[in-house]
C-alpha cells in the first residue's frame, strides 16, 4: 500500500526492471506473471519478495506525480544493504535517469548527502551534488 493517493496503477516497472531470483527473472526480462498495462496476474499468490517491494515512488508522498516509475522508465529506491538512493531503469533504456525531471530530483538526492546511483543491469553511475555523474562500481 502507498500513500494515499498514488496506486501502481498501469506501472509494471519493477516487473520488467528489476531481478527477481524466486523466478530466476533478469533485469529487463519482463515477468512471465506480468501483463503489461494489466499488472500481477498472481497478485494473490504472489511470493514475498514481491509483496515487500514497495518503490519509494509509491511509498514517499514528496514524490511528484510526473515522477511514476512507468512515466520516466526509472524506479526509485533505498538499498538497506549498501545505504545508497538507487534509480534502477529498463537496461533497453540505460539513460532513462537522465530525463531532465529524473535527473533533477536525483541531484536533490545527492544534495540532501546520500550516495545516489543510477543503475541499469551491469551497468551504474554515481550522480553527484554538483550534477556531475561518472561510472560507479562497487
């Protein structure tokens, strides 16, 4: 559940970006369970992994509208494990964080003192305060 207000509605962004190992799914493999525009076809049954996922696009009431993962083809959020704000995008579209509306938020980010990276399948970038950005590896 989101905040009020906002819903994943048509957005199957983390269905399609993200990896889910529980079905062995890769980034930008859209998931064998998903219907694009229709969302979960399991929703009721769905394994935990994905009824713990909540992007902070959905769960952050500051986040715009115009921000929607499916809107900007980039998901926003907190890695826990590595304390980094991440904005994980489709690899067949690598430079989606770079919509002037994504970046500009992702500036904030980075402002605010949090490690902000772009990420796209094996691929990731560091965005700094400055607005500066250059490839990241862990």
């Amino acid at each position: 559940m989101g905040v009020q207000g906002k819903s994943c509605g048509p957005c199957t962004m983390c269905c399609k970006s993200l990896v889910i190992d529980h079905f062995k799914k890769d980034a930008g493999i859209l998931c064998t369970h998903c219907k694009l525009q229709a969302g979960c076809q399991i929703y009721e049954t769905r394994p935990q992994i994905c009824r713990d996922f909540e992007c902070d696009w959905l769960m952050e009431r500051t986040i715009p509208q115009t921000l929607r993962p499916d809107k900007v083809g980039t998901i926003l959020m907190e890695d826990d494990e590595t304390d980094q704000y991440q904005a994980v995008v489709d690899p067949s579209t690598p430079l989606a964080w770079r919509n002037p509306l994504m970046f500009k938020f992702l500036v904030s980010k980075a402002k605010e003192g949090k490690t902000v990276i772009a990420k796209s399948g094996l691929k990731s970038w560091r965005i700094y305060a400055s607005g500066e950005w250059a490839p990241w590896s862990d």
